[in-house]
C-alpha cells in the first residue's frame, strides 16, 4: 500500500506526527474538568414562594396550583412537582436532558409572571424566586462556635451575611441554604392583651409601623434652579426613614389620643427584639450545636471544581472568623467523586501494565514489544484533544473508555508487529518484511477501525441519560481507534523496520546473563507449546469445516441458550454505589414539637454513633431528609462512613444502612427510623432506590390519597423484591380549624376580614417592610408573643375591634376545635400526589423492583387512582427497550461496513454471526457474578460487537486472500486463515482481557460501575476468543459457499438472458 510504504521509508515523518498529535493531547489534558459524570441528570428550574403563617393547603391550593397551571406544558417539560408546607411552596420543573436552562428559565419566569397577578398579596410583596439549580446537596458546611455567649442567631447571620454572598459568587455554586440559624429579623412580639386594653388591632399596629419605618428622600436645600440671589451651597437633607435599632423601633408612635393627649408607643403593646428570620430547624455537628451551609450546585457546573472552590473560599475567610467560630465539612459527596475517578485513573494505569506485561510475553523481544507500547500513549493521549473540542471532561465514563481502549489500541500495532515477525522468519529484511505486511494487512486493519466506529454511530441519537453513557464511549473509544488506525498505518511499519533485527539461523549463544538466560529459555517452551497448540487448533479447524451442519445444529442451540440468558437475566439502570454517605431519616408522630424532636435526635445520635464504620453524625431537627422540607416532627441525619478501605464489604454503605435502620427502630420505637443512601445519580432525587407517585387523578382527597398508599405499603411489605417501602405522608397532624360564622360576625359590627387578618397577623410571622442593619436589608416581622399563642384557648382571647368601636374576642365569633391536616403538600403533573419511595431487595435488580411495584400498583390501586414514575426511575422506564435498538442498529452498521468492504453481501454473515456469543459469554459473566443487565453492561455489550468483529475480520481477510491470491479452496484457506493468524488473535485478545480485569476486580469507591463493565467486556471477550476460533472459519466456508452459489445463479440468468434471441420486428 502506497500511504504506509511512505511512512516505512521516512521514519522520522512519521515519528513528527505521533508526537504532534501526543503534544496536542498533553496540551489539553489539563484543560479538561475532572467530574463524576458528564451532564447526567435533567435540568431543572426551581421556583419558591414564601406566604408566612399559611397551611400546606393553603399553599397548595392559591400559589402551587396558580403557578402551575401557567408554567405546564413549557417547552421540553419532562415533569412538574411541587411541595407546600406551611409557609411556602417548592415547584420544580424538570426537562429533558439537554435543554437550555438558560432559555428555559427564561420561560419560566415569563410564565410566572403571567400567574402572579392571581396570587396573595404577601406573596407577590415577598416575590417569587425563579432559579435554576439542582437537588440535593454540593456539601454542608457546618459552622460551630466554641464561645457560650455565642448563639445561633448570631452565626447563622454570620453564615447569611457574609459566608453565604461569597460562595454565591462562586463559580458552579448555583444556591446556598442555611439551616440552624438565618438572617437577622427585626422580631415585633405583639401582646394581644396590651393590644385590646389600648383599643388597637394587630392590623392597625403594623399599619402605624409601615408608615414610620419607610425609606425616604429628603431633597436638598440650595438645589437649583435658584431664586433671587444664588446660595452659597447645596445641602442634602438626611432622614431617619428607615429605622435600625430595637430602641427606636419600640419607641414608634403607633396611637394618638387627641382628646387626652397620650401617646402609645409600640413598646407599649409589643416587645421589639433583633431575633431570626426563621426558627424552623436546629443543627448539631458531632454533639455541638451549630449552622449548615447547604451548598447546591449550579445546573452543568462541574461539581468537583465548584467544590474544591467552595473548601478553598471556606479555608481563606475562615482568617478572619470571629473568635471561637470554627468550620468543619460533615457531608461532602464529591469526596467520593474525586476517590471514584482517581480509582478510576489507577484502574487505567493497571491495565497498561498488564497489556504490556502481555505484549511482551508473545512478542519476547523489547524491539518488537516497544512498538504496540508506543501506540497506546500516541492514541490515548491523542484522545484528549478530542474530547477537549467537543466539551467533554474527565470522568468515569470516558476514563473507562480509556481503559477499555487500551486493549483496542495495541491490536493493531500487534497484528503489524506479528505479521512483520512471520515475513522476517521466512527470510525477508526487516523493510522488505513491513512493506509486504503492510499490503497483507492494511485492508483489515482499515475494516477492523471502520467497524469499531461504526459500531458506536446509533449511540449519537440515543436520547436521555442512557445516550450520554452511550456516547461518552463512542466518542472516547472512536477517537482513540482512528488515532490507533493512523499509527499502525504510520509509525508501526516504520518503527518495525527501524528496530527489528533479521532472525538468527543456526546455532544460537546463550546469553552469559543468568535472567536472560532464564528467559531465553521461557521464551523457547512458550514458543514450543504455542506451537503445538497451533497445530492441534489447525487440525480441529480442518475437521470443524468439513462438519458445517452439525457446527450449525450446534449454533443454534447456544443461539437459543443466548436468547434464554438474555431475556432471564434481572435488568437494571444505574448500579446503587457506596458513597460514603448516609442519610437518616426521623419522623415523630404527627404535630411533635422541635423541642421534642431535638430530644429524639440525640438518642438517635448517640445510636448511630455506637455502629462501627460510622465517622461521624450531623443532626437536623427539623428537616424531612426524605424531601429536604422542613417539619417540626422531622428531623435528618446525614452519616459519614468511614474510609471504605477500612469497612470491607461486610460494612458497606448497603449493609450498613440495613443494620442502622434496624438499630434506630428498636431504640427509638415511638418514630419512624430508617436510613437512606444517597441518589446513584446527583441531581435525581434525594435517595438512593424508586420514587413512585401516587396521584388523584379522579378528583380524590389527600385523605384517600393516604389511604391508599397505606393499602401500597401494606402490599409492598409482602412483595420480596422490594424493600423500604415507605413514605411520610400523614394527614393526622395535628391543627385548629377556626370556623368563622360570617353571620355572627356581621351582627356584632365584624368584618370578616378582620377576623382572618388578625389571625394571620398574630399566629403567623407577618412581613412588615424592611430595615438596615450591617450594610445589608433585613425584614421587620410580626407576631403574637409565643406565651400569647401557646394553646388553643389563647386564640379565642384574641381580639377585634366592630364598627362601634368595641373589642370583640374571635371566641364571640368563631369556634375553634381539634383538626388534622397534613404537614407538607405535593402535586406531581397537576395532580394531589403522595412520594412513595423504596428500593429493591438485596441481590434483585432494579427493573424487577420496579416490575413488581408496578404490578401492585395494578392489583391495589383503585378508580380515580394512578401512578407515574420520577427521577432515577422515570428515567430507567424512559429508557425501556432502548438498548435492543442500539445493538440491532449496531449490527447493522457492522454488515454495511463489510458488506462494502467485501463487496459481498453473504461474507459479511461470517462475522455478525460470532456476535451473539459474546452476548452468552457476557451474560454468563454476569449471572455467576450475581449481577444485572444494566446500563454498563449494556455499553459493554456495544463494544465486544467491534471487538467479535474484530477478530473475525483478521480470519476472513486473511482467508480471502488465501483464496485470491495463493489459489487456494475455500476449506483449506479457512484452515490456513485460522491456523497463521491464531498468535495475534490470542495476543491482542488477551491484552484486552489483561487490560480490563483490573475492572472486573476492581475495589474501592466506584467499585460497583467498574465491576459491572469489567465483568460484561472481560467473560464477553472470552466467548469471542473460544467461539471466535471455532465458529469463524466454519461461517466462512459457509458464506462463501452461499456467496457462490448466488453468483452462479445471478451468472446463468446473466447468461439466459444473453442467449434469448430477439424477435423479429
């Protein structure tokens, strides 16, 4: 072939262009981001309303559903959800992996601002929030003071005002939430007793509030346009406007009496203190009591950079901390990201030594091994660059890519090496040798690198998370195959006539070095035995080929046993990983206080604490880690493990949450306990396992709603391929339902109005307007005081002014009783909806969880009832048969590639058969390991098409060429074509199973993804070695002898055609 003939004669050419294209990738390697994942998870937008001292309900009902019904059905919408609680409302609008979330907030916004005319007036005053930003956490920092006159108050204002604005300006950081503590609030603590004996409303107070404490521009004096004579200066009038201090806001005027001259000032009827914003939750870190930090990540960042700049940022204001405060980081996934992809990175590091260390055993000689040894930093540095261009990162995708191609990237280099070798042996120069094994070779080389990209071009239009898995392999391996094709067509041959000598004849001198000795000896017996075995593989191909029907017969049992395996193996998505991490959940009983909830966590604690492997314990009492909502009966451990070096596998993050949520459910029997990992996936959902919505399509309540998931949890409880069923849903906590009798009202000279105005005012934390303090803006809050509001009978007291001028007690027109409610509200698509939430059975993979869960859906569920899937399940079910298509398209590509490449289209059979053993192997692989058929082993699967055809290829071209060109028939180049290309079909088969064991094996973060691809590719690649050997030179006699018989048929119709005479005219 004239291209590489060049290259042999110009070494130093060809030398240039690997080196160009290693600098190339060197140059890029450190540009690139080092992530767990690329782009995975769904974009979402978060929009938050806050309405203080409003029900879940209440919520749900005038702000979830008015935004809803404007923001369903926005462009690329996959799912709605939102979440009321008491005071505010969650909405997230998750769309299809891809979107623009920049062009989808802006959509967003526009449709919220459609709604918010239609919204409470608080709400619209407090504003809506548009964001865009992930579920789940970045990391929590944890702020603690070892000062006892320091309270929380004071450093989660700390935390708010000046921590909290310096991670936000940090690159990826998408939000920060602060739990424990807040920003300052300028608390009004209203004494409705001193209220009434005043004749004043809760109403009128924060009206005479609002009107004195507003900002204001006072003008100037001396401004122009001047009058007759011009002043001297211009002076600014300054005025206090807004007020600052507790001082000056208890001494406001609220009440005049212009009969008798006094005066009432607020100080009068209310307490006025600088308090917190929000006293919902409580954080205590390792037994002290203390501020989170919620960092959450920006949608697209890169998760471990906006990480290590949030530490660096904690690390460089932590200088100038306040004496006694300290910082610490009990909950940080992306620890487990940087040890995943580091592991990762030794994996790959394993692998090249391992395919080297294989190199070396066949080819016995530094010479000959160093030029396959080249090839591999040439083609996988080179990849760099690629992924560089097309915006990829570093992650445990593409580095897995990496490790699978550095068994690819030496074949071809070896099939030259070896082919040059075997010219060599017959007598030639090492030139004459590569110029000649390049003509032999050249041609499946080029097959052989056109099918391993073909095999990945269906992945580019597979769409969802699957598509991304799909196409980080095809890209990386893609990139690197071509690099590799470039430098076997130019360095290898160059290198190979460069560097090998001509064999020895005759006697041979033993080597005077007693380890070279040792392995001149080695060498010889492997060479022997290899030998004999290649005579004996020789001699059984001769006999396979001339048995074509039983060979068949026998083909289509394991086609059958293939079908079965495949179709009998569990299936799955993403495999559940240990982390690091834990989450626990805590529930009290419905309407437990926050104090009593704090109690229970510290028994919680101390439980958690006595379990060997756990590191450390993080508590927040109010915060529902199953939704990451706030209740005062909820509260959410976040458990650090130990390093996972030091657990083993009898401690791993599965076995340790069973035996935590054992160990919290018997000490703590009055709750519900139980712990969670973390998603698979960041950003899909808050736990690891299923999240099934139950909805009330039918116009059903919440109460029937609960109803019905108590009769699914009942149902899941007897179903063994799930477990930790569950969800917090109850609509049993505790409330007081004021019953207003309009009527009654009215008769007494009682606005209604009224009556629901000073409830809100004095039950719930009512927004005044706005204050300065510190350089920043802080809000002016109102309230009943809290011995004022404490028991049912307190709100009866309460008091109302009629139109007459009297103060009326709510008890004279209303009736307050016991009531129940729920706590948190969610609607899912539009719809009352309840999370239930689970995971699959130890040793049952997640498509049978969902399988059976589906299945009691339909046996339990009733009219007017469903149910649809979210997050890492929704996609798991999206993707649905998906991979089928992916590999019937895969093969098909294949059969173009060589149907052209032959042109032929029966040859082309002889390969595509061989692929559904590797399927068999694999699956076996799959099935002794215990594991499922899941997205990694799927990607697997894809590859060992290239790889099966791989070394189908190198037989068939070789055995037509036999036939073309050395006259021989089809059994005896069959034969010949199996039997001379038997070392490099071992060779590289064997490096690329050496090189992808570290997988199989692998240990450590990460483990599970790795153990899942390796297993699929290492037994995959086994079944296309054994049945490759067997099967190929018998499908090639076969499809050759159908390629014959096609072309004789087509040449006597040819022929009758010829031979018809033509009618007269």
């Amino acid at each position: 072939m004239n291209f590489s003939r060049f290259f042999v004669d110009r070494p130093i050419f060809a030398a240039v262009i690997a080196i160009f294209i290693t600098l190339i990738g060197a140059f890029a390697y450190p540009l690139l981001p080092l992530a767990q994942y690329p782009e995975i998870a769904p974009p979402t937008i978060s929009i938050n309303a806050a309405y203080p001292g409003a029900s879940s309900e209440t919520i749900a009902e005038t702000v979830a559903a008015t935004l809803e019904q404007e923001i369903n059905g926005v462009e690329n919408m996959l799912y709605l959800q939102s979440s009321s609680t008491q005071g505010a409302a969650q909405i997230t609008v998750t769309f299809q992996p891809g979107t623009d979330l920049d062009a989808a907030q802006v959509l967003v916004q526009n449709r919220v601002a459609l709604a918010e005319p239609r919204l409470p007036e608080q709400v619209r005053q407090i504003g809506v929030q548009v964001n865009k930003q992930e579920s789940g956490f970045l990391m929590i920092v944890a702020l603690t003071s070892s000062d006892p006159a320091v309270d929380t108050d004071y450093v989660g204002n700390y935390a708010n005002s000046t921590l909290r604005d310096r991670l936000l300006r940090l690159e990826g950081v998408g939000g920060v939430q602060i739990f424990g503590g807040g920003n300052y609030s300028m608390r009004v603590w209203i004494d409705p007793d001193k209220a009434a004996a005043r004749n004043m409303t809760a109403p009128e107070i924060i009206a005479a509030l609002q009107s004195q404490n507003v900002q204001v521009a006072g003008g100037s004096v001396g401004a122009p346009p001047y009058g007759k004579g011009n002043p001297a200066f211009e002076l600014p009038v300054e005025v206090l406007g807004r007020l600052v201090t507790p001082e000056q806001f208890s001494n406001v005027v609220i009440k005049t009496d212009t009969q008798n001259g006094a005066i009432t000032r607020l100080k009068d009827v209310a307490r006025v203190e600088l308090g917190s914003q929000d006293y919902g939750v409580r954080g205590v870190f390792d037994g002290r009591e203390g501020v989170g930090m919620a960092v959450i990540q920006q949608p697209g960042a890169n998760s471990l950079n906006a990480a290590n700049l949030v530490l660096e940022e904690i690390k460089k204001a932590s200088d100038d901390f306040p004496p006694g405060l300290e910082y610490s980081i009990p909950f940080n996934p992306t620890e487990y990201v940087q040890a995943s992809v580091t592991a990762v990175q030794e994996t790959l590091v394993e692998a090249i030594f391992l395919v080297v260390l294989v190199v070396l055993v066949f080819l016995q000689t530094w010479r000959a091994a160093i030029i396959p040894i080249v090839a591999i930093p040439v083609a996988l540095v080179g990849t760099f660059a690629v992924q560089l261009a097309l915006g990829y990162s570093i992650n445990s995708l593409s580095l897995f890519a990496l490790v699978l191609a550095v068994g690819i990237v030496v074949d071809d280099a070896i099939v030259v090496v070896e082919a040059v070798e075997k010219h060599m042996r017959d007598g030639l120069s090492p030139r004459e040798a590569a110029h000649r094994t390049m003509g032999e070779v050249s041609g499946a080389l080029v097959a052989i690198s056109l099918v391993l990209v073909a095999v990945f071009v269906p992945t580019a239009f597979v769409p969802g998370i699957p598509g991304i898995f799909y196409q980080q392999f095809a890209v990386t391996i893609a990139a690197a195959t071509l690099f590799s094709l470039l430098t076997s067509l130019t360095l290898s041959p160059a290198m190979a006539a460069l560097f090998l000598k001509p064999h020895e004849t005759g006697h041979r001198e033993e080597p005077k070095n007693p380890i070279m000795r040792f392995g001149r000896r080695a060498a010889d017996k492997f060479n022997t035995g290899f030998d004999n075995l290649a005579d004996r593989y020789g001699r059984t191909t001769a006999t396979l080929v001339r048995k074509t029907g039983m060979m068949l017969i026998i083909y289509a049992v394991l086609l059958a046993f293939t079908g079965w395996r495949l179709t009998d193996t569990p299936t799955g998505f993403i495999p559940d990983q240990d982390q690091g991490v834990l989450i626990g959940v805590v529930q009290l009983p419905p309407g437990a206080s926050l104090d009593r909830t704090s109690e229970v966590l510290k028994r919680a604690q101390q439980v958690v604490a006595g379990i060997e492997g756990v590191d450390s314990i993080s508590t927040f009492a109010g915060l529902d880690g199953s939704s990451f909502s706030t209740a005062s009966n909820a509260g959410t451990m976040f458990i650090r493990l130990t390093d996972w070096g030091e657990r083993g596998k009898e401690r791993s993050a599965v076995a340790l949450s069973q035996q935590l949520s054992g160990a919290m459910a018997a000490a703590l029997p009055e709750t519900n306990a139980f712990v969670i990992a973390p998603p698979a996936v960041p950003g899909l959902g808050t736990g690891n396992g299923f999240t099934m919505m139950l909805q009330a399509t039918g116009g059903g309540s919440y109460r029937e709603l609960e109803q019905v998931t108590g009769a699914m949890m009942g149902a899941a409880q007897e179903e063994p391929d799930v477990t930790q069923v569950f969800s917090l849903f109850n609509t049993g906590s505790p409330r007081i339902f004021a019953d207003v009798d309009r009527d009654k009202a009215l008769m007494l000279g009682v606005d209604p109005g009224q009556v629901y105005s000073a409830l809100g005012t004095y039950l719930a934390s009512t927004y005044v307007n706005d204050f300065n303090f510190l350089g920043r803006t802080f809000r002016v809050t109102a309230q009943a005081e809290p011995t004022s509001r404490s028991k049912i009978e307190d709100v009866g007291r309460l008091q109302v002014r009629s139109t007459s001028g009297e103060m009326v007690p709510l008890a004279s027109v209303a009736t307050f009783r016991d009531d129940s409610g729920p706590t948190r509200v969610v609607r899912y698509n539009m719809f009352p909806a309840v999370e239930l939430q689970g995971a699959a059975a130890p040793g049952v993979s997640s498509g049978a969880a969902l399988v059976a869960m589906e299945q009691l859906a339909a046996k339990t569920l009733p009219s007017g009832f469903t149910y649809e899937w979210t997050g890492l399940a929704y996609q798991e079910k999206a993707a649905g048969s998906g991979a089928v298509l992916i590999f019937l398209l895969a093969v098909v590509f294949v059969f173009l590639v060589l149907a052209a490449q032959y042109e032929s289209l029966p040859l082309p059979l002889a390969v595509i058969l061989i692929v559904p053993m590797c399927i068999l192997a694999a699956m076996l692989g799959v099935n002794l390991r215990g594991m499922d058929n899941n997205i990694l082993v799927q990607v697997g699967l894809v590859v060992l098409i290239a790889l099966a055809a791989k070394n189908a290829i190198l037989i068939i071209e070789f055995a037509k060429q036999a036939e073309e060109q050395d006259g021989m028939n089809v059994l005896d180049a069959a034969v010949h074509a199996a039997r001379s290309r038997l070392r490099p079909i071992l060779m590289t088969s064997f490096a690329f199973i050496f090189g992808v064991i570290p997988l199989a094996i692998a240990t450590g973060p990460g483990q599970e993804m790795r153990q899942a691809l390796g297993t699929s590719v290492t037994f995959g690649m086994l079944g296309v070695t054994v049945f490759g050997l067997i099967f190929t030179p018998v499908f090639y006699v076969v499809c050759r002898g159908l390629g014959d018989r096609m072309a004789r048929r087509g040449a006597n119709k040819t022929k009758n055609a010829d031979e018809t005479p033509l009618e007269a005219p």
